[in-house]
C-alpha cells in the first residue's frame, strides 16, 4: 500500500490495482500536464497537475465503493479507470483537444490503446483485469460507469474543490464528503422521467443522489457556475489558450509533427517544440513572456449572429481571414474565438424525491437560473496584438455583424440574472 499527502483529501492510501498503475509511464506522464492549463497566467499559484487529480480521483472512487458496498473485481475495475480517466489528456489538458480531434477523431477518452498496450496493459492483466472493460469505463460506458464519468462523477467532485484551493478563489467548494455518502445506484427505469435515465451506451445501474439531497447536487451545480467566469473562462485564459490552439496548429502544417503525436506531448514537449519551430516561435516567445494578444471583441451571446454561432472550424478559419484583410493586418495578428453552446450537464442528474427518481432540472428552480446566467457569461472573443486591437475590432464588428458600440463589454460583469427573476 501507497500513502500520499494530499493537499485537498490530506492522507490518501493506494493499494491493489491503482498502487501498481502509479508508477506506470502513462500515469507518471501526468506530473507534467497542468490541471488548469494556462491559467497560470491569471492565478500563479495554480500549477496542480493531472497526476494529483488522479490520485484524487481515485481516493474518491474509493470511498464511495466502500459506502455503496462495492467490492471484488467490480470495485477493482471502477478504481483502475478513475487513476486512468486522464492518461489521454494531450499538452495543456482540454485545450488542444479541439484540434487533436480534428486531425485524429479521438478525444481524451479514447483511450483504449493507452491501455491493452505497455506497462498499463501488462498492470491490467496481471491483476485478471480486461484493458478494454477500463477504456469503456473511462468513455461512461457500462455498468457502474458513472461513478468516474457521469453527471455526478468523483471527476468533477475532485476538479472543483481542487482548482479552487489551487487559484485560492472560494467558489468552488463542496462537501465531498456528504456526496460519496449519499451516492446510490438504483436500477435503470426505476425514475418517473420517462426516459429511464441513461443513453444508448449506459448498462446497468444508474447513479443517483439518495433522498433529501436536492441541495447537494445543486451545490454541483452553484460550484460550476462560479468558478466558471471567473477561473475556467476568464479572459485572460481563453486568449492565451487560444494562442497555444493556434501554435499547434502551425505546429503541424510546418512540421513532421502528427497529431497523433501532439496527443502523447507533455506541457514541456509541447512548449519545446513551438520554441524550435519557426512558424510558432513569435507565439511561443509571446507566451513565454506573457506578452498576450489583447481583447479587440469580448460580445455576448445575444450580439452575435447566428451565422458565427454556427460557424465550423473552416467557417471560423475563413472568418479570420476576411477581418485580417479588412483591417490590414497580417492573418496571424487575429485569432476568433467562438465557444460551443453553453451546456449544464449537471442538470441532467438523478435526486430521490419521496421516492421517486427524478432530474435535477425538473426539481430545482436554481437550475433554470444559472442557465440563464450561464448564457450571460458567454463572450465571443476577437484577438490580436495591442498596436492593431482598435482596427481589428471595427474590422470584426463588419465581418461578423456586431454592434460596434458594445465591442467590448466589462469581463468582469458575468453573472447580472439574480435569483428574483425565477420566483
């Protein structure tokens, strides 16, 4: 048995399974990918990694088998896939898994290849554990799943309260403990939702909060939405992040670099390759020296046209084009950055009401307010360098249709619905 100091869950012990995973290349590989991406750049102090979310992960996989009375190979099985859930993480964690995507078709989660092969494999199988069973435990398929992927999963448990001792910010505290003691599984059809409460890929039992925890699982939800604009989306991190995007992209149009390849890089990797590389060492020196781009367009959700919010990668390539041109700018001095729909998957998580399995969406009148605040903390990006920020933003504001007066709007001003609206 292992025996960890951890600053979120204080003593973490490790043993069967997971204790031999550790010291595995692909997990140890973890110790080089931050948590949090680029912001570092806004919160110094927040350099966590990968490798102790995952050690995070698993202590709470561990504690809620114990309550739900788990064990055996099932248990065995739950535990391997929460110390593996992020061995498929590239460089800079979610950030270039847009492009990796692109050029690969995998996301993080496909990590079947990770693990029948190398030392995971050979940990696997040496413990009658079947390489291909964790991989669809990892995608949230299968029985048991959703306890490391799902919508109240020991993941997001663990990244919350994590990133916010980490950025030092208050919002994101929960009471973990209260959730893997209040964690149950019912059996699929039990709810009176109609739908019986899991996709074509969910087998088995389904996780639920037991009753009288409505509140519990709305604190999920209260955690998400503020750490939101103020760590995960905060201006600062979605330009530098955007840079990056863009400097692996060059990456691999200017060398022998694949992507599948980027997809294996650490953080160092990664920053080594673009410093070497001609094409990328304008950004890479920006980024070093946080010398960013700056905002030319920050609109909201109801400013942009549906056209842009629907606009693919090659639409948004295009896009960056046209403004460049018409504000006589070289195209690599403007980068659009157009974020997916705002969802709360959250939302769709199972309570016990008077015994009777219902979605939180359907229980919670919070739910449809930080919808709407979620909605509110949209922003459409538009950036370049600061000499060139103003003609950029006018160029933007023709191309994509904006209001050019409301360009750009206080960043600080993310959540303006108040609760009263919903009464």
């Amino acid at each position: 048995m292992l025996t960890v100091k951890d600053t979120v869950h204080d003593h973490i012990e490790i043993d069967g399974v997971a204790a031999d995973l550790v010291d595995t290349p692909a997990v140890q590989r973890l110790r080089h990918v931050k948590q949090l991406g680029t912001v570092q750049l806004v919160y110094p102090s927040a350099n966590h990694t990968r490798f102790e979310h995952s050690l995070g992960v698993y202590h709470l996989a561990s504690r809620a088998l114990d309550h739900l009375g788990i064990s055996g190979k099932r248990a065995d099985r739950i535990e391997a896939a929460a110390m593996l859930h992020d061995v498929g993480h590239g460089p800079f964690s979610h950030n270039l898994e847009s492009l990796t995507h692109r050029r690969t078709g995998k996301y993080h989660d496909d990590v079947d290849e990770l693990l029948t092969t190398g030392a995971v494999g050979e940990v696997l199988r040496d413990h009658d554990l079947n390489p291909d069973r964790i991989a669809e435990i990892v995608a949230g398929e299968g029985p048991y799943a959703g306890l490391v992927s799902g919508e109240l999963d020991v993941d997001r448990m663990d990244y919350l309260v994590r990133d916010a001792y980490h950025t030092g910010v208050p919002y994101g505290t929960i009471d973990t403990e209260r959730f893997v003691r209040e964690l149950t599984f019912v059996e699929r059809g039990a709810g009176a939702d109609g739908d019986g409460g899991g996709g074509p890929d969910r087998d088995g039992p389904e996780l639920v909060l037991d009753e009288g925890n409505v509140q519990t699982a709305e604190s999920l939800l209260l955690a998400r939405a503020l750490m939101n604009p103020v760590v995960y989306t905060h201006h600062v991190a979605r330009i530098s992040k955007a840079m990056l995007r863009r400097a692996a992209s060059e990456l691999l149009d200017a060398t022998a670099t694949t992507a599948a390849e980027l997809r294996r890089m650490d953080d160092h990797d990664f920053l080594a390759a673009i410093r070497d590389c001609r094409a990328t060492a304008e950004l890479s020196r920006r980024y070093d020296e946080r010398d960013l781009y700056k905002l030319a367009v920050w609109a909201e959700y109801d400013d942009v046209p549906e056209r842009v919010h629907e606009a693919d990668h090659a639409a948004e390539t295009a896009l960056e084009r046209e403004i460049a041109e018409a504000a006589g700018v070289a195209r690599d001095h403007v980068i659009l950055d157009v974020p997916p729909e705002p969802t709360m998957r959250e939302s769709t998580a199972r309570v016990t009401v008077n015994g009777e399995i219902r979605r939180l969406e359907r229980q919670s009148p919070l739910v449809s307010a930080l919808r709407t605040a979620q909605r509110n903390q949209w922003r459409l990006g538009v950036y370049a360098p600061e000499p060139a920020t103003d003609r950029v933003g006018r160029a933007a504001a023709d191309v994509l249709g904006l209001d050019p007066d409301g360009l750009v709007t206080e960043v600080r001003g993310a959540m303006p619905t108040t609760l009263d609206e919903f009464e």
